[in-house]
C-alpha cells in the first residue's frame, strides 16, 4: 500500500507558471516510507505469534495496528519537515507590473516646456558660435598682420637688398648680346633666328620674371610707363645705385608712333660705374653696356631724365602708384596674351617643341585625325557621283576617289 508520505511534494511555480520538484523532499520521504513499512511488517508478526482468540479479534488487532503505524508515520514526517528550512516562495507577477520600467511623456504643458528649452539652448549654441566666428576672424586677421609685418622687415633688411641688387645686376649681364628685334634684322643674318629678342624694357620684364621668387611677384605684362609708375621714389644721378633704372621722357617725331603714357619712351638699368648703363637701344642693336645714358635718337626728342630706385621692388611692393593709371592684369597668366614680340613666346613654344618630342604619338593621331577628315570630305564629294554611290552601296563603305584610284592601279 503506498504511503501518504511518498505522494507529498513540495512545488514551486515561480512566474511563467514551470513546475520544480525538489529531490531533497523526494529523497527524505522515500528513506521514511521505507523504515515505516519494516516496522509494520515486524508488527504483523508479532501479532500472529501472540493471536489465540477468534476471527474477529484477530481483525481489530490488525487494524489498530495499523493505525498506530499510520500514526507514527505521519508523526515523523511532520518532523523531518519541520527540521528543513523553508523555501522562498516568489509571488506571480500580475500583468500591470510585469514591464521592468515604463516611460511617463507627461502632459502638454510639459512638452511645451520642453519644446521652450531645446530651442533656447540652440539660439544660445547658434550666439556662441557666432561669437566664436567673430573671435577667430579677428584672430586670423591679427596673425595675418604680424606676419605681414615680419615679412616687411624680412625684405627691408639692408644686406638682402643689396644681394638681390647685385642678383637683378648679374641677371642683366646675362643676357648680353640678346637681339633687340627680328624685323629688323634680315634672314641672311643669324641673329634672324635668334631664339629670343629683347627691347629696352623687354630686358627688365625678363630678368624680373626670372628671379620673381627672389623678389616676391610677377611683374605685369606693360612696358616702361608701368614701370615709371611702380617705382615711386625718385633720385638723383649722384644718389643712383646698382640696379636702379633710368626713364626717359620724350617726344616721338612722327605723329603716327603710338604715344606712350606719361610720354616715357625708353628704359636702362644704372651699372653703378659713372653713368654707365645696361639696356637694348638699337634697332639693330643687342643688350650691351652703354657709356652713358644720354644719346641722341633719331626717334624722338626733347628727352628728360627720370632716376628711379628699385627699393620698392626689392621690398615685394608691385603695384601702380599712379592714380591715372592703376594698370589692371588682364589675367594671372602672362603668357595667355602674349603677342609674337613678347617676353613669353620664347618659353611658349619652347614648351610646345618638348611636348611634341615628349609625346609623338599625340602627333601621329593629329596626323590620322587630318586623314581622316580628308578622306571623309572626298566621299562626300564622290557621293555626287554614281559610280561613287554604287560602290559604296556595294562594298558597304564610303571611299574617296584617291583611295579608289588606288585600288583599281592594284588591281
């Protein structure tokens, strides 16, 4: 007969609803139950060794028996779990609290509010920003100035202006013996193709381009009267230095020449050896040095001297000091308006000459490319012709005359 004891269990149901069974419980009742059914089985023969009555004593002897074993039984089980310690038991969650947290949007009022405050914050982001702007402008504009500053007495230093001076000077030695232009010479002679033509003004423009990293710009593109007006400090022939230029102002004799501002028609450089200068004067004439800077020309008259320093040059001051003429550069790049007579067309096609060397191939398909467009023309003129237009119905292609012509003599 099974006991009571060894039906109980303890269960847990914890908040998804499973069943736990602790085997402590389980192990303990079924050592109990066992011991319990050896003790009554003692009993019962006891009871039969002891019995000498009739049935029917024997039968309430047994059943008090059994109630006395059922009894202590249950009395020891009571006991044992009495003695284990009792569980925790964890209530379900009921469906209202089983989120682990909620979120409260609360009410209007308070989403006005906060609405209010975000766009305060970004008004006071967007003034602190532009506050910073304004502070990094100032910043940047007072750096520029200290450095501007620097660089200004970088450039007035005395020493690096006199070397520069002799720079400027050595540079317009080297160029001695340079043409003053083609079309006066003839092409029986070779200086007819000379590489390179300089005139009066042409000599400064070109030794100034090419030490224009050492003096700090790119001279404009104009002749002596944007010179004259670029050079503000005036001297006299005694307080001339190395480098410095002398203009002339003059009247050209023929009412055609074109008149020139401020009417300076020419331009050398002082060599700092008495009244010796460095410059291109003749028509057919080469830079060389002069003894002295006055001459007679046959060009024009009533000449007037003009001393003029290259200090401003020399400090990296380019601009036009003349309120008449502000001498505007028509583009950054002096060699895009250059004509055949400047300074530039040397280095232009120069340049062209090595890109042809550089890259024949280019050359081969401009070649194929003028084909081409030949032979595309011819048919169209063949296409008149109905011998031209049965050909090309046949073959499926469009042949010029030359290119048929050609092909019949093979034949």
């Amino acid at each position: 007969m099974p006991s009571a004891v060894e039906a109980e269990q303890s269960i847990y149901c914890d908040e998804s609803g499973k069943q736990n069974q602790t085997d402590v419980i389980l192990d303990a009742n079924e050592d109990t139950s066992s011991s319990s059914a050896e003790d009554a089985n003692e009993d019962e023969e006891c009871n039969g060794e002891s019995a000498s009555g009739d049935d029917g004593s024997d039968i309430e002897d047994e059943s008090a028996s059994t109630a006395s074993s059922s009894t202590s039984e249950e009395e020891s089980v009571a006991d044992f779990q009495a003695d284990l310690p009792t569980p925790a038991v964890v209530p379900a969650a009921s469906p209202a609290t089983a989120a682990a947290f909620f979120i409260d949007f609360g009410d209007d009022q308070d989403a006005k509010s906060t609405s209010t405050t975000a766009g305060s914050r970004s008004s006071a982001l967007q003034k602190s920003f532009q506050t910073y702007l304004r502070r990094k402008k100032k910043d940047l504009k007072r750096e520029r100035k200290l450095a501007k500053k620097l660089q200004l007495t970088r450039l007035r230093d005395p020493d690096r202006m006199w070397s520069l001076r002799m720079k400027f000077l050595d540079r317009c030695r080297h160029y001695f013996g340079v043409p003053y232009k083609r079309k006066y010479w003839t092409e029986s002679d070779p200086e007819y193709n000379s590489p390179l033509f300089l005139d009066c003004c042409g000599l400064v423009r070109r030794v100034m381009y090419d030490l224009r990293k050492e003096f700090g710009f790119r001279i404009g593109p104009w002749n002596q009267a944007y010179m004259f007006d670029t050079l503000p400090i005036r001297l006299t022939e005694e307080t001339m230095q190395p480098g410095d230029l002398v203009f002339i102002e003059a009247v050209y004799y023929s009412e055609t020449a074109k008149k020139q501002k401020h009417n300076m028609v020419h331009v050398e450089v002082w060599l700092g050896d008495g009244p010796k200068t460095i410059g291109a004067r003749w028509q057919k004439g080469k830079v060389q040095v002069f003894d002295s800077y006055k001459f007679v020309s046959t060009s024009y008259h009533s000449q007037v001297h003009h001393f003029c320093s290259i200090d401003t040059w020399l400090q990296g001051i380019c601009r036009s000091f003349c309120s008449e003429h502000p001498w505007k550069r028509p583009s950054s790049n002096p060699a895009s308006r250059s004509n055949k007579y400047s300074i530039f067309t040397a280095d232009k096609s120069q340049q062209q000459q090595q890109n042809q060397q550089q890259n024949p191939a280019k050359k081969n398909r401009r070649k194929k490319k003028k084909k081409k467009k030949k032979h595309a023309e011819q048919a169209l003129e063949s296409m008149a012709d109905g011998a031209a237009a049965e050909d090309s119905a046949a073959t499926g292609k469009r042949k010029c005359k030359n290119c048929r012509k050609k092909r019949q003599s093979e034949i």
